[in-house]
C-alpha cells in the first residue's frame, strides 16, 4: 500500500512542480515529502528554479540564476558530501563567461527539523561560512521528491530582485522554490577551501 506522499509524487515530474505548480500547491507537496536519507545526497546535482507558470516570474529568474556574465554566473546546481548521520558540507556551482565552472557558497549540512513544519529535512546552513549567503542567513533545505529527485525551499534575510521577497515587517523572506536532479558526477570541492572559513 503506498502512502499519500508516494501518491502524489508518482504524479508529479520536476518539470511539472517547477513550472506547473502554484507556489502554494508546491508547497504542499513538500510538506507531504520524507527527508533524503543521512547519505543519500552525495555528488553533485542539477539545479532546477520554480515559477509556476509565471513568465514575469521566470524572466526575473533568469537574470539572477542564469546569467553567465553576471558575478555569480549561471546557476548549475550544488553538491554534497557527508557522514553516516547525515552531517557534512556542500556548495554551489556556476557556469561562467567562457565556459568557466565555479565552485563556491559553501553551506554546512545536516538532517534536522524544518523551518516550516518540524519534520525532518537535509538543511543547509550558509552561516557556517563566510559569504554574501551566509551574510544573509540563506537557509535551504529539501526533501526526497522521488528517486534522484528532491524539492526544496531557501528563505534569507534580505530582498534581491529575482532571488528573494521579504514583505514589511518580516525578519525573512517568503519561502521560494528549488528542486535538484542527480547525481550527475561525484563530489568536487571547492576552488578554494580556505576562501570562505569564518
């Protein structure tokens, strides 16, 4: 007998939450999603941006995430490695100008509660490190979608136009959305490991 999470993502591609889903509607599913196991997320993985549908949504997105002339480049996705209980390290990886791949934001990870419902998600902590990210208290954290597959949400603590909305009055930005595919190839660290220790 499946249960009503496998249910709903037998349903459901990544295409289909990405750019088919209301905000609302993809933040239900996530609530309904397990944790990946403590080592389940080990390589890298291909980065994926919801808009739901939006087209203003999604030009404006673009020009933050996939922009490789722009200082962070064009957003690929992100890679973990970690220990038997699930506590490790990952980062960010960009494609820029010229082909050029980066490697950097790093974020310290663990299997946790959610900020949103208690329950256990991987969660990303860019705080560990020092970085623009971590200035800004990014938090992400996903959940198991279906096999190589996994939702996730970040929320910060500053507005940028096409990565984060905070509305008066808030500490925090509205939760957005991200999903990974993979593992597309293994572990890869960072350019330079001494770059962003606090």
């Amino acid at each position: 007998m499946s249960t009503a999470a496998e249910s709903v993502v037998g349903r459901f591609s990544v295409e289909e939450v990405m750019h088919g889903m209301s905000r609302e509607q993809a933040l239900a599913l996530l609530r309904t999603l397990p944790a990946p196991g403590p080592q389940e997320l080990s390589g890298e993985y291909t980065g994926h941006i919801h808009d739901g549908g939006d087209l203003e949504l999604r030009a404006k997105r673009r020009a933050f995430f996939f922009d490789e002339s722009s200082s962070l480049g064009s957003w690929l996705g992100k890679s973990y490695t970690s220990d038997a209980q699930g506590r490790g390290e990952g980062h960010n990886i960009w494609r820029r100008a010229r082909g050029e791949v980066c490697r950097n934001l790093r974020f310290r990870t663990e299997i946790a509660a959610s900020g949103i419902d208690g329950r256990p998600s991987l969660m990303m902590y860019y705080g560990a490190y020092k970085s623009f990210c971590g200035d800004m208290d990014l938090v992400d954290e996903i959940r198991r979608l279906d096999d190589g597959a996994y939702l996730g949400v970040y929320t910060c603590t500053q507005a940028i136009e096409g990565f984060s909305t905070v509305r008066p009055g808030n500490a925090r930005s509205d939760l957005d959305i991200f999903a990974l595919t993979g593992p597309t190839g293994p572990w890869i660290g960072v350019d330079d490991p001494e770059l962003e220790m606090l």
